[in-house]
C-alpha cells in the first residue's frame, strides 16, 4: 500500500495531461480552420490584386496613347505655325482673300 499514494498522483498526472492534450488538439483543429481560410483570403487577394494590375496596365497604355496624341499633334502645329511665321519673313504672308462679283446668267 506504500505504492498508493504514488499511484494517485500519477492518475492525477495523466488525468492533466489528457485534458492538456484535448485541449491542444481543439486549438490545433481551430488552427488548421485558420489556415484553409487565410489560404482563401490570400488566393482572393492575389486574383483581385492581378486584376488591378491587369486594369492598371490598360490605363497606363491608354493615357501613354493620349500623350501620344498630344504630343503628334504639337509637333503638327508647331510647324504649321513656323510655316507661317517663315511666309511672313519673306514678305509674303498670307494670301489675302480676294473679293470678286459674282456674274450670272
């Protein structure tokens, strides 16, 4: 009987550390659930995150596009304009509109 008390407090001891364990296995179950749906939060994110590239680049091409446009038609006037200023250095300037009668029948 001197092996009594030993024996209860290792029932005691076991007794804890199945509840531990219980316990454990519960957090790392609810852990796992964690896991699955960040891993989904992060797979929506990365798509939405693709899709704001994809928008992003659209745009960018776009307003590159615009610019584009912009500057092709000031390199167009610019010369119109220097055209215009060289006609009028050589004394010729713009033609005058000329006024007639209209004759008819």
């Amino acid at each position: 009987m001197e092996y009594e008390e030993d024996l209860k407090k290792l029932e005691s001891n076991v007794e804890k550390m199945l509840s531990s364990l219980d316990s454990v296995q519960g957090e790392k179950i609810r852990l796992q659930a964690d896991v699955v749906r960040l891993e989904k939060e992060k797979k929506g994110l990365e798509e939405q995150v693709k899709l704001l590239t994809d928008e992003k680049k659209n745009i960018h091409r776009r307003v590159s596009g615009l610019l584009g446009s912009i500057e092709k038609w000031e390199k167009s006037s610019v010369l119109e304009v220097g055209a215009l200023s060289v006609a009028d250095t050589l004394g010729k300037g713009l033609p005058e509109p000329v006024q007639g009668v209209l004759i008819g029948n």
